[in-house]
C-alpha cells in the first residue's frame, strides 16, 4: 500500500529530526573530549613550566649558596693570612730588636772571650782542616790571641788532627756585632760564625717553639721543623 505524501513527509522529517540529533550528540561528545584533551595539555604543560621554574629558582638557590660558601672562605682566609702576617711581624720585630742587642754580648768581656773560643773550636771542627786562618774585627784580635791556641789544644785532643791557625791581617767589618769566620784552602772554604750568623741560625732552627710560646701549639701542626 502506497504511502501518501503527508506520511512520506513525516518520516523524511522524523529521520531529519533523528540526524540532527546524533549530529548534535557527536557534536557535543566531539566538544567534550576536545575540552577534555585541552585541559591535559594544559595541565601537562603547566606542570612542565612548574618543574622548568622550580628548577630553575633550585639553581639560583644553588649558586647563591655556594657563593656564599666561596665568600665566606674567602674572607676566612684573608683573615687567617692577616692573623699570620701580624704574627710574622711580630716575630720579625723581635728578632730585629734581638739583633740590635747582640753588641750587649761583647760588653762582658770575660764572657765574650769564652764565646769566642767556642766559635773557633766549633768552626774547626766544621772544617777539620790542617791549615785555618781565623778572621775577626781589629778590636777583637787581642781576645783571638788569647784563646785560640786553647781551641787548638782541645781540637787535637778530640779528633787526633793536627792543625795550624793563624790570625788574618785582614779584619771583620767594624759593622759586625762580633763573632769570628775561619778560612781554608786559601779561602775556598769559609765557616761564619759571626754573632749575627748565629742568631740567624738559632732563630730558623727556633722558630716553632718561638710560635708556641707566643701564640700557643698549632692545632693544625703534624710535623715540626
């Protein structure tokens, strides 16, 4: 039986009606997980950005700490070297102030002649040769006659060598404090023993226990001189 054309009509516009209605429902489920996908990628590259600025700012904090940590070294050991140099200087005052005294020595006379007959015997002995001049200042020559020839005598009794020793024409600075050299092989060999040598000498090998006297024990030392 043949449709008429009102019925005709009516199902072209129920089945228009029926596609529109899935064309509006695919519509909205097109919108819902377009939206959907938005906002996880939204969200996936605001956490992205979180973590680049959260790295970023961890960094910052990273290198301002150890700036720090360099600064404070750093004036650490400018204060350290400026404890050490003050130090230093104190020592170095001290033992200009000792050299100043050493011409105190030769003021006791009978004193003086027996350092110097220790010098002569603690330069022969350094030398053990059997020719030495001895070289001292032109005010000291007297005291050298007077003792040398005990130096001499005690030599030979220690170390079964002969030796011979003379007084150089040729004198000391008048600068020098006192104190003797002693020359052999004409000179190619020479033992200072001034007063100045010897307190040089003393003081370099001194100079730790100097440092704890004045300043205490270095924690820090594992080794002495």
């Amino acid at each position: 039986m043949a449709l008429s054309d009102a019925e005709v009509q009516k199902q072209i516009k129920h089945m228009m009606a029926f596609i529109d209605q899935e064309a509006n429902e695919k519509a909205e489920e097109i919108d819902a997980k377009a939206e959907e996908e938005f906002n996880i990628e939204k969200g996936r590259l605001v956490q992205q950005q979180r973590v680049k600025i959260m790295e970023f700012y961890e960094r910052k904090e990273k290198q301002v700490e150890l700036q720090k940590k360099i600064q404070s070294s750093n004036l650490l050991n400018q204060a350290r070297l400026t404890v050490l140099k003050c130090r230093e200087d104190h020592i170095k005052t001290l033992l200009e102030e000792a050299n100043k005294r050493l011409g105190e020595v030769t003021q006791n006379q009978a004193k003086y002649i027996e350092v110097l007959q220790g010098l002569i015997l603690q330069g022969l002995y350094k030398l053990l040769e059997p020719v030495v001049v001895i070289r001292c200042r032109a005010q000291d020559v007297n005291f050298i006659k007077q003792v040398y020839g005990k130096a001499v005598e005690t030599y030979k009794k220690q170390t079964k060598k002969d030796v011979k020793v003379t007084i150089d024409t040729e004198h000391l600075s008048p600068d020098i404090s006192g104190g003797i050299e002693l020359l052999a092989q004409g000179g190619k060999i020479k033992v200072v023993n001034t007063l100045e040598s010897r307190l040089d000498l003393i003081s370099h090998q001194m100079l730790p226990e100097i440092r704890d006297v004045l300043y205490g024990p270095n924690p820090n030392r594992k080794f002495m001189d």
